[in-house]
C-alpha cells in the first residue's frame, strides 16, 4: 500500500475524518510530491489532489490521464508526507457503475484518506450524467469503501456550476441524493456568493460541505467559516498560479530577451534547504 503501513494509513483516515467535525479548514490543493511537501511545511493539516495541476504536469488536459496513471500519482501522493490526501478522482474512471467500483477499491489501495466522485459525464451535448446514474455510480463508489473498512471519507461532487448550469435547486436536489446515497461530505464546485453557500450547507446539513475557491474571492476563510462551511480546497488554482510565473517569465525571455521575470522566483537556496530539511526559515 504505496509504502505506507496499514496502521498509519488508519491513523491518517481517523484524523481526516476528524477535520470534518467541526470548524473549518483549508485543504490545498499540491499537484506533485515537491508541492505536497512544500504546503506540509506550511502546516495544513490535510490535502487534495487535482485533477488539472496533475494533468497539465503531464502535459495534457484535465481529463487527459488514464486511470493508472492517476492511480499511480495517487501512491505518489499519498506517500509523499504525512498528513491525509483526498482524492480527486474525476467520475471514476469508468463508463459504468460495476467499473467505478473497481476503481474505487483501487484507489483505496494507494492510502488515500478521501475520494471525490463527480457527475460530470465528459460530454459536451450532456455534461451532467443523468440523476439515476450518477446515484448508481455513487452507490458503487460507497460500497467499495465499505468493502475496504469504510475509513475512507467519500465526497459526492454535483458540477452544474462549472458547466454553465445555474440551478441552485437542481444542485442542491442532487447533493441530497448524494447524501442519502452515502456521500459522507458534498461539494458543489462554482457556487460563489453567500446566498449560494449558505443554501447548500443548511440543505444538506448535518453532513459537512467543501467550498471551491479557485480565484481571487472577498470572502476571507472566517467568512466562509460563519457560513457553516467545513473545508475550502483550490482546485488547480496553486498549480496555475506557478503555470503564471513560468509564462509571464517564458515569454519575456521569448517574446523580449528580457530576465525581468525571474524576479519574483523562489530562492534556490530556500529550495534546497526546505527539501533537505522540511523546515521553512
């Protein structure tokens, strides 16, 4: 199990699950080992993968990496430090509910602590999977987690927001379903303001919600505390925000002949030190 005791993966799905008892907190979002480590060294308590900050790592669109691959960046991860990863884990990686269940109980296996189910179908002309059969999908997802222990917290992800389809009701419908199907935290990507936010929480409370902010936002973590929220991750936000440093500064070297973009680069010194050390200055 990805080099990791049984013990301390138990140890980490505890602690996890802990988290979303009360209060909350910030769950970031690394896309490789080098910024897992970094953002332990900051003292999160928990994180996330992503999708995206993997994908485009790879060279490729979100989307764009097969289930083994991501199962393989998940015992990455997951054996990079010590704190509980949740993983982003697309719809399953399978068109059908008998394959996510496989997938799941393969995903479990690296020593994740979390993992993310969505609706989204990968569809242009219907990017939202019918409700009957997300459910289905959702369903499989849990008992494969239950077959495993049932440590493993499962987060059931309704995406009309990030499609384009603002239907609070419907959304909110459908993480009620997913709540009552075992989802055991709901996240509804690209809600944004308080009306929204507060919406969902109250919906489907008691169980805890996870809130996306993805870009610069006014609310303030305390903000988001006040309105039940359990836990704010970013998405690919931390990976395209280091994709901006190394364009503006790509392209100044391109377009210019001009250096002016390393100025604002991380001191290979600290790098180093940090790596050799895992303490921050």
């Amino acid at each position: 199990m990805s080099q990791l005791s049984s013990s301390s993966v138990s140890a980490r799905r505890r602690a996890f699950r802990a988290l979303h008892a009360a209060g909350c907190f910030i769950i970031p979002n690394p896309w490789d080992v080098g910024s897992a480590r970094y953002l332990q060294g900051l003292g999160f308590k928990a994180l996330a993968t992503t999708s995206s900050g993997y994908a485009w790592s790879r060279g490729r669109p979100d989307g764009g990496a097969s289930r083994e691959e991501v199962l393989e960046h998940l015992r990455d991860m997951a054996a990079a430090t010590d704190l509980p990863v949740n993983a982003d884990f697309e719809s399953g990686y399978s068109p059908d509910a008998q394959g996510v269940h496989e997938s799941v109980r393969l995903a479990v296996e690296t020593g994740v602590a979390g993992i993310s189910i969505e609706d989204a179908s990968g569809d242009a002309a219907q990017p939202i999977r019918p409700l009957e059969d997300s459910l289905a999908r959702l369903k499989a997802a849990r008992r494969a987690i239950d077959e495993a222990g049932g440590e493993v917290l499962l987060v059931g992800r309704a995406e009309n927001f990030l499609y384009g389809i603002d239907d609070l009701a419907g959304t909110i419908e459908r993480l009620k379903a997913y709540a009552d199907a075992g989802a055991d935290c709901l996240y509804a990507p690209g809600i944004r303001t308080p009306e929204q936010i507060s919406a969902v929480v109250a919906a489907v409370a008691p169980k805890p919600v996870n809130l996306l902010v993805g870009s610069s936002s006014p609310l303030t973590l305390n903000d988001i505390a006040a309105l039940g929220v359990r836990r704010v991750s970013v998405g690919g936000a931390l990976a395209r925000s280091a994709w901006g440093g190394f364009v503006q500064a790509a392209r100044t070297l391109s377009e210019q002949g001009r250096f002016d973009g390393f100025a604002q680069a991380a001191s290979g010194q600290m790098l180093n030190d940090f790596f050799r050390s895992g303490q921050l200055p």
